[in-house]
C-alpha cells in the first residue's frame, strides 16, 4: 500500500473527444485553466497535451504548448509540469501494390521534431512512449532507435522521462534503456492499461507489469473510461501513484460530464478513503528527484 500519493491530472490529451464533451479544454487558455483547477483541486502533476484550437484536434505546436505552459508558471498556482512528447507516431495503414501508404489521420514526427516542445520549454517531466502498439484501429510507432533517440535528447535536457508503457514488452525496452544508462535516477513509469489493443485494464495485468519494474521504479498506473477510478485505488493499494483526467475519462458517474477538477477530488478521497494522502507538487519534486522548476 503506498500512502503518499503522487496525483496526475492528464488534462485534455489527443483523441477525438472534442465533439464527446461539451467542455473538453481545447485552447491553450482552456487548457491552462483547466489544468490550474485541477492543481487546485489537489493534484500534484498536470500532464499536458494541446489541440487545434480551431478544430479540437491533434497538435504538437510548440507555441500552444509555451502558451499553456507560460500561463502555468505565471499563476499564483503551484503544479509539476509534463508535458507529452508521445505525437507523432500514428499510422492509419494502407498497402497498394506492395507500398505501405498513410491514410487519412496519419500523423508522423522525428524524435527531434517529438522533443522541440521538451527542448524548448523543459517541463520538469515529460513522456517516452516505450513502444509501438495497435492502438486501437492505427498502429502507433516506436521504433527502437527512435526511443534511444528521444531518451538521449530527454537526458540531454535535462528533464525526467516519465516511461509510458502499454504493454509488457514495453517495460522490458524500458528496462534496457536504464541499463544502457539513457535514464538517470530512479526511473518514473506510468503503467497505461484499457487501451485497445495493449494491456488490459485489470488487477492480473496491472500486477504482471509492476512486478516486471525494476527494484528502484517509482510508478503509477490509470485505466480508460469507467476503469479510471478502479484502476487508480488498486494502483495505490499495490504500491503505485494515481492518474485520472479528461485524457482518459470523459464521466464522473454513467452520464454525467466531469471536469478536470471533479476527477482529482474524487481520486484524492479515494486516497483518503484508504488511508492515504497526495502529496503536494513540492512533495513530488523531491520524492521524484526533479530539478528545480
């Protein structure tokens, strides 16, 4: 059981949920703002991604993001910062006369093109995706060099990587990119279960991949839809941080729309309902060894 709870707040992310909620954050002062409540409300990390403010959808804008992250840092508001760098990989498939082609959708970047954001703003965190997946109905690209790649420029920066894993398997690439020294310190995963088709949101899976980490991991786990909450109490019961937000979960109960700051208030009671607390973004920094923001 760990009872000082690190609390993620995954504001907005990427997918096509902007037409599913009727308050999703889609610009950058949405965003910041929603991402302010949440700390307000008692989370630890805001985790952030941004969109097309016109459309609502996927984009990797350096200028949204220093948007987002300016109005942040210039609050009378504390939060640890992170900051996806896990775009960039998305193939819709199509094989004509023997040649992979994108679809529609398809969204391809370079690891320095993923890291400008990192490089430009140095959140304290950002993500390393740790492998390639089907996600769903596209197939989500992570080569192997491409993640040695974008560890390197992670580390370079300066800023902590926080190692998604989707699966299995990515936790053993994670494992090789500490032993080949391309993570310092304690290595921070976030164990990402619900996603079709990648790990499965249950106990036996979330237990599988805790106990493939390394000795010194310190690390965290959330489930989709109506497995946030589930997910984020057997995480902490087994050891593990918390995350919830609109990234991940649209609902507060069947029907019901949530914000940001409602989704943190009831996975904080949740800690406290099993004995525990969530720490504070001071707190996080030092239990994460972050530097100084």
């Amino acid at each position: 059981m760990n009872r000082d709870v690190i609390l993620t707040c995954a504001v907005t992310g990427a997918g096509d949920t902007a037409d599913k909620h009727p308050d999703l954050p889609v610009t950058p002062k949405q965003i910041a703002d929603s991402a302010l409540d949440a700390a307000r409300a008692g989370a630890s990390i805001v985790h952030l991604h941004v969109r097309d403010p016109e459309t609502g959808g996927v984009s990797h804008s350096t200028d949204h993001f220093r948007e987002v992250v300016e109005r942040i840092r210039e609050s009378d508001v504390d939060a640890v910062i992170n900051i996806t760098a896990g775009g960039g990989g998305d193939l819709f498939p199509e094989i004509r006369d023997g040649v992979i082609h994108g679809l529609e959708g398809t969204d391809l970047q370079t690891a320095a093109e993923r890291h400008e954001p990192v490089g430009q703003l140095l959140p304290e965190l950002c993500t390393l995706d740790c492998g390639s997946l089907n996600f769903g109905d596209m197939v989500y690209l992570n080569s192997a060099d491409w993640l040695r790649e974008h560890a390197r420029l992670i580390q370079q920066a300066g800023v902590k990587p926080e190692l998604e894993c989707f699966d299995l398997g990515h936790v053993w690439f994670a494992r090789q990119l500490v032993e080949e020294g391309l993570i310092d310190g304690d290595p921070l995963f976030q164990l990402c279960l619900g996603i079709p088709w990648g790990a499965e949101a249950d106990t036996e899976t979330m237990l599988a991949m805790r106990n493939k980490l390394p000795e010194n991991a310190i690390w965290s786990a959330f489930g989709i839809g109506r497995q946030q909450f589930p997910m984020a109490a057997q995480s902490m019961i087994m050891g593990g941080h918390m995350r919830v937000g609109l990234e991940d979960n649209l609902y507060l109960s069947k029907g019901v729309f949530a914000t940001n700051a409602q989704l943190v208030e009831r996975a904080a009671t949740i800690a406290e309902n099993l004995g525990g607390k969530v720490q504070t973004p001071a707190q996080t920094r030092e239990s994460l060894g972050l530097r100084k923001p």
